[in-house]
C-alpha cells in the first residue's frame, strides 16, 4: 500500500492484521552494466533524479491552466528538468552514467504509472495524490482484506467462477417493461446462461476489461460520451518475477541491487538487449527469493517465453552486472502475468495522453433511469486522486455504496411522507 496516512485500507488492516512497514535497505548497491560499482558521486546524482517528481509537480501547480498539457509526454518535461539539475549540479560524470541514471528513473517511474514514460501524460504528477507515512504490506497478503470485507455476507450470496456477459439496464428502453430491475445475464463455469435481477449494480471490473467488453456488456450501449472515456483511461501494466534458489548466494546488505545501463551490451546479449535495459533492480523478497519488477515493455516483449528461458536469461543479466559467472539458475521461477488474465487484462491504470480527471468523472458515471442509478461504476481507475491503489479501489467501492444508500433514503423518506 503507497502511503498509510489518511489510508482507510491501511487502517482497516492494521486493525485487524499484522502490517509491516516496507523497510527495504534504502542504501543498497549501484552497479554499471560497464562492470563496475558505481561510485558515491552516482549515488549522489541518482538520490537528485528523485526529485525530479517534485520538481515536476511544482511546476505543474504553477501553471494557470495546467490541463492544457494533457497531451504532454510526461519523458520530455522529465529531460528538460534533468537537464536543469545537472547543469546546476556541474557533475564530473560521464555522459553516459548521467543518461543511465536518467534511464533508471524513468524505469522506476514505468513502474509507479504502469507504463513507459513515453505514454504517460504529464498531468499523472500533477492529480495523482500521494499519502504520507510511507509503504505497507501485509505479510498474509492482501486477500485478507477482502476476507475483512464480505465477513458480514451471507456465503451463499457470494457466486463465483462466473462471467458476467451482459447487463440490461434499462428495461423501458430494451423491450417495454418498465420493471425498475437490472438484468444479469452470467455465464457459469460448467456453461449455463442465469439472469438474475436486481435493484441496482456496481461493476468494477478493472478498465481493461471495461475497455474491452463494454460494448457488448450494456444493453443499451454506454453513451458515445461515456464510452469516449472508458476508452481514453490508461491502463498499464506491471509484473513481478519471483526467482526462487536452493541457497543464497548473494550479500543482503548490497540489496537492493540496482542496475545502471551506461554501456552499450548489444555484443553481450544480442537476444535481450532491447528489453534488458527496462529491468532496474532486483531485491531479496524473503528468504532465498529473489524479486523483479516487469514494466508494461518487459512484461509485453518477454513474458509468452516459457518460465524456463525467462530465468536463463535473467541468470545471465545478474551475472554481468553481479560480476560472478557461478550465479545458478533459480530452482523455480513464478511470473505474475496479469496483462495476460481474462478477468484483468493488466494492472493498475495511469493517466494517458488527453486525459484529465473528467475522463474519470465521465467514464464512471451512473447508468440511470428515472433519475434513479441502476449500475454505478467503481474501481481504482474511477479515483481522481488515488487511481492506482488499493485504497482508491476501496475509496471508489464506498463512493458508489453511499449512492444507493441515499437513493434508499430518498424511497424511505418519500414513503413515510405517504
């Protein structure tokens, strides 16, 4: 969880849960696809390229109508910033080692946004709403949280392993019969069609999945508006590669163990040069397990390889920077693959080029009938200020419960009034 201050997931865990704040070594060790450390003044210069974001958000606050740069690539405002602090910084460093910190950072940002810097919109540092407290986790992970959340639900209330395929929400409109019901229409794991009905709806979805179905899921279609929107929300994608060995073959105090690409290696690694220079850093994750994040270009360019291949070229890319040829292959190897899930389609959104928060605002506005909402929209993608999070998902879940809930105190009221 990114930030526990002013976090309603973070509290209800730790209410109920034990949850340990990330203390990974901030230090760890910095290393050059050259083959060597590399030294204090890099250090120095990679701590600077993490303001870049303050910078970056600063000058965004600044500007009078900062939407006007929607469809600003978020990289070119990061090199015009870089430029500044390195000519201010007047370093001794080569070229190279400047541009691959550069390079590293912009890796580190793929992973925050779920895509390359050259598909994100700069306005993502200026909405995205950061807490303080620094990150969290929940060592049983977080499907406790759900577990916390449908404790109160009748078992029995809960289907799983079915897909729902359509949604006829207006029943005056689709065929005369003005019932107020929402039809369901979902497919079971053995095959057969159920509708249910029900009062009202809240579909949350990831917008990949939304992205994807909505024009076949809604009976009537999504607006042209609403649709222009769904369709416009970035959608990223981030991976992790769990690499498991036999026994420890490394020092905890060098982790995390971070890669800087400040050579040419095409003459090395011929194969994997192109996506190699997307991995930034590898970290111990617990015990004899080693972790790597995948960015949305690792994870679409490597990750239809069999498990196997993945590690052997893996292995070869911690032993150059490693510097030790011994380095073994992992006994096993575990990929996420989200981007490659039907029910996902990947991880987590990002603002794309033209979006604003109205894209947002627009794509999750409620179907309504008579004035009434009969599906309403939540997850992570339809929070302005925390898209992205758990805590937006959740956030977005209460938004559209409090929806119904006034609609039934409306209905109460208005029959108490009779």
């Amino acid at each position: 969880m990114h930030g526990i201050k002013g976090n309603p997931a973070y509290w209800l865990l730790s209410q109920n849960f034990p949850v340990s704040m990330d203390n990974r070594n901030a230090n760890g060790s910095i290393h050059l696809s050259s083959g060597n450390p590399a030294d204090g003044e890099a250090g120095r210069l990679l701590l600077d390229a993490e303001e870049l974001y303050d910078n970056l958000n600063e000058q965004l606050m600044a500007m009078d109508n900062p939407n006007s740069a929607k469809n600003t690539v978020l990289i070119e405002e990061a090199k015009i910033l870089w430029a500044k602090k390195l000519k201010s910084r007047n370093t001794t460093l080569k070229d190279a080692v400047t541009d691959a910190i550069f390079h590293y950072t912009m890796i580190q940002w793929s992973m925050e946004d779920g895509e390359r810097a050259q598909n994100v919109s700069v306005l993502a540092y200026l909405y995205y709403r950061y807490l303080e407290g620094g990150d969290a986790f929940v060592p049983q992970g977080l499907s406790v949280l759900l577990e916390l959340l449908q404790k109160d639900i009748p078992e029995d209330a809960v289907i799983l392993e079915a897909e729902v395929t359509k949604i006829n929400w207006d029943s005056l409109e689709v065929d005369g019969n003005a019932s107020g019901k929402v039809d369901v229409e979902y497919i079971t794991s053995d095959g057969s069609k159920i509708e249910i009905d029900a009062d009202h709806v809240i579909v949350t979805v990831s917008i990949g999945v939304l992205q994807k179905h909505h024009r076949s899921m809604f009976v009537p279609n999504l607006s042209k508006r609403q649709s222009k929107a769904v369709e416009k929300i970035g959608f990223g994608i981030v991976n992790r590669i769990f690499l498991h060995y036999e026994e420890k073959f490394w020092n905890e105090q060098d982790f995390p163990y971070r890669f800087l690409w400040d050579s040419n290696i095409e003459k090395d690694f011929k194969e994997d040069a192109h996506w190699f220079r997307e991995i930034s850093e590898v970290e111990i994750y617990k015990g004899s397990i080693l972790l790597i994040w995948a960015n949305a270009y690792v994870s679409r360019e490597v990750f239809d390889l069999p498990d196997k291949e993945i590690g052997r070229r893996i292995t070869l890319l911690l032993r150059r920077f490693m510097g030790n040829d011994s380095i073994p292959f992992p006994s096993d190897l575990l990929l996420t693959r989200w981007h490659k899930n039907d029910h996902f389609l990947g991880s987590y959104s990002y603002f794309a080029l033209g979006q604003t928060p109205a894209t947002q605002r627009i794509a999750s506005s409620p179907l309504r009938v008579n004035g009434i909402p009969k599906v309403l929209f939540s997850g992570e993608a339809t929070h302005v200020g925390r898209y992205s999070t758990v805590d937006g998902a959740y956030r977005s879940g209460r938004r559209e419960a409090r929806r119904i809930i006034n609609v039934a105190a409306k209905e109460s009221a208005t029959n108490r009034a009779d």
